[in-house]
C-alpha cells in the first residue's frame, strides 16, 4: 500500500510533451509545470527510476521525463498531494498551495530549475 504522505526523499516524475521542451537549452520549459488542474506527476512509491521512467513512458509519446524531490517542491513553499486514479496508483500532483491550485510563473521557474532531465526520446 502507498503512504498518503510523500515523503521528502521521494522523486516526483513528469513527462514533457514537444512543445514544453526548450530545445535550445536543453529542458523542459517552465510551462511544463503550469496546469490549471494541478501540475500531474507520478511519484516513485519506492520504485527504482527505470520503472518510473517505463511506467510513466507508456502513457504517451513524451519528448523528455524529468524529476524533482518532494523535498524541492516544498522548498519553492509548493504542495505534493498524492492523488491515485483509477488507471495509475502513482499519480499525484504539484499545487501551487493549500488554496492555490495552478502553480505560479515564479514557482514553475524554480520547480523547472530544480527538476533533472532523466530521459529524453531519440524519435520526437
């Protein structure tokens, strides 16, 4: 059973579509981390990152996988909310705060900056 709580030592994996990836710097854009119903992200659950990154990559065709610690998200006073569905016992979410959903500009900079590239398709 997965804890309710994440915990800071936890990774948090995002897949970057096409159009978020910033091709002349090499990462994702800040805009990856913007959405309106919470920024989604899959969260390790103890798994190694390889089936992290193998769980995730199967959703969709992304251009790039990058991860942040929880510990990282809180240090930028943002919130990992453990939300399961039905299709994906991982999935959770970045909020901006308790009452804030969609992450600021400011706040997707620094979760953007303190996010790692882990894995990047050769095809898209």
């Amino acid at each position: 059973m997965i804890p309710e709580i994440i915990e800071d030592i936890e990774y948090l994996y995002r897949g970057v579509v096409p159009q978020n990836w910033d091709s002349e710097n090499k990462r994702p854009s800040s805009a990856t981390f913007k959405d309106s119903s919470g920024t989604s992200v899959d969260r390790d659950a103890g798994r190694n990152m390889d089936e992290c990154i193998k769980f995730l990559s199967k959703k969709r065709n992304f251009k790039a996988i990058c991860r942040i610690t929880a510990k990282d998200v809180r240090s930028v006073n943002a919130e990992a909310i453990y939300k399961p569905i039905e299709e994906n016992k991982y999935h959770s979410e970045i909020h901006d705060s308790a009452e804030k959903v969609r992450l600021s500009s400011g706040k997707a900079r620094k979760v953007r900056g303190l996010s790692k590239t882990v894995w990047q398709s050769t095809v898209i």
